[in-house]
C-alpha cells in the first residue's frame, strides 16, 4: 500500500480496513517486521479516515 493511497481518501469502509489490519496481525503471529509495520501504520491511517468518513456521512 502507497502513502498515495492514503492522502487520496479511503474508499474502503473502516470495517474492510479492520479486516486488513487483523490478517496483517495473523500472517505476522503478532510480530510486525519493520516492513509489516510500515504497512500496519498506513492501514491505521486509513482506517481513520474511513472513520471520520462514516461520522461526517452519519451527521
């Protein structure tokens, strides 16, 4: 996943990027690599946005 991805806006709902976010923690055994946390850390990111997403739709 590119940082581009992120800044561009999630189209993914925050409850696929949570689906993402805990296969990433079972592939890795609950150990990140360096490269798995970079991951990790994108993946966070745009699940908040897909979080601050769904409030701005809900409101």
């Amino acid at each position: 996943m590119s940082p581009d991805s992120v800044t561009s806006g999630s189209v993914r709902s925050a409850a696929q990027v949570n689906e993402q976010i805990r296969a990433l923690w079972m592939r890795a055994g609950g150990t990140l690599s360096s490269q798995e946390r970079v991951e990790y850390e994108l993946l966070v990111v745009e699940w908040a946005a897909a979080i601050r997403g769904a409030v701005v739709e809900a409101a």
